[in-house]
C-alpha cells in the first residue's frame, strides 16, 4: 500500500513537472535555449528527461522545441534567430522570405555588426556577412515565423544589399528580384534610393529601377 502511494505521489509530481515545461516552452513560442529553459526552472536533468520521454526534441546543440507543436515552416531560420539573438537575415535568404526570387538558399545568410563575437552555430549551414553601421542598423524588420519574431531587412533594404553583392549572387538573380519587386507590392522609389546610399550603390542602382520604370510606363524618382 505504502509502496502504490509512493507511486502516485511520484507520477503525480512527474506530470506536473511536465505539464510546468510545456508551459515555459509555451510562453516562448515551442522554443527554448538551454539557458532560458534554466532561467525558467527547468533544471538539466529534467530537460534531458523531457527530450529522452519525446515531449521535446533537439533542434540544435542546447536548442529544444516543444514537441506538440506543428511542424516549422522554417526551421533553419528560427535556429539562427534563437541561437543568434542579433543576427538579421540578408541577401538571397531575405529574398526567398519576401518571395522576391525562386533561388532556394543553401545556407542561411544573415549579417551580423562588424566587430561582434563569431556564432557558434553546427547547424543549419550559414553564411555570416559583417555590416557596418547604418548598412546593419537600418531596413531591419520583425517578422513571427511559427510565432517566433525573426529579424530580417526588408524588401527594400535587401535589394540594396544585393546590388552590393551582385558579383556573388548573381545579377540576373538580381534584376529577378527588381522585377518581382515591382509586380508584387507599391514601388518606393525615395525608399529604396537611401539605402543604395547607405550601400553605396545608388550610382549602380537608379539606372536599372530607372529602366524598370520606363519598361512599366512609369516615371522613377
């Protein structure tokens, strides 16, 4: 008798253990840091616990999400933002996320400020660009990914970073992303010229939006 309440008490005392981490887990979107999960009185052996009993999984080394929820839409993304709280993804994964290009990204690119310590980061595979300044301060936008707030620079600002960079990516990819720029949302022409000037490439850019234009029948600037 002693021995089957000794039981209950401790399946009891197991559930509601559970039941507090699916909350934590919860309130910060289905993902956890290892050290949030601490700070949130999920000690480390109950979290090896939970992800051993499948009601967490291992999404990247001290990086768990809520096993119960649906499944991630982009779960490379959501592993930079969480990992990387400072990261703003750029370039051609910006585009893919603003449906600005078919190109499917390799690796996920993001930028960083100059001077910053290095990521750690196993996976998923990343390519990190170092900014400077306003060309890593300004255009930054926040968008919920599978409830979790990613940043990213917006349609804008990462056109003017591909023009930066069209010897890596592509100018076709680039002339690719004008277009569908323009036949996907308003065209904010005095937008997208400061940050060719915050990129330096305004000089670069004006005479491809300029063409652009002429081809819609329209007037730039």
């Amino acid at each position: 008798m002693i021995l089957l309440v000794i039981m209950s008490t401790n399946k009891r005392q197991a559930e509601k253990e559970v039941n507090e981490a699916r909350k934590a887990f919860r309130d910060h979107g289905g993902v956890l840091r290892f050290v949030e999960a601490r700070q949130c009185g999920i000690a480390s052996a109950r979290l090896y616990r939970l992800r051993d009993q499948g009601v967490i999984h291992n999404m990247g080394r001290g990086l768990y999400r809520l096993a119960e929820g649906p499944p991630l839409t982009q779960p490379d993304l959501i592993v930079v933002a969480r990992k990387i709280p400072r990261a703003v993804i750029c370039l051609v994964s910006a585009l893919a996320f603003h449906d600005l290009t078919d190109e499917v990204p390799h690796v996920v690119e993001f930028a960083l400020p100059r001077g910053s310590e290095p990521p750690r980061l196993d996976h998923p595979p990343t390519h990190l660009h170092w900014f400077t300044g306003p060309a890593f301060s300004e255009g930054i936008e926040t968008h919920e990914v599978d409830g979790i707030p990613v940043r990213l620079y917006g349609p804008e600002k990462t056109l003017a970073d591909c023009f930066k960079y069209r010897n890596k990516i592509g100018m076709d990819v680039v002339l690719e992303a004008v277009r569908r720029y323009r036949a996907s949302r308003p065209f904010r022409a005095d937008e997208l010229m400061h940050y060719a000037r915050i990129c330096r490439v305004h000089n670069v850019m004006r005479p491809y939006l300029e063409a652009s234009a002429v081809r819609d029948g329209e007037r730039f600037g």
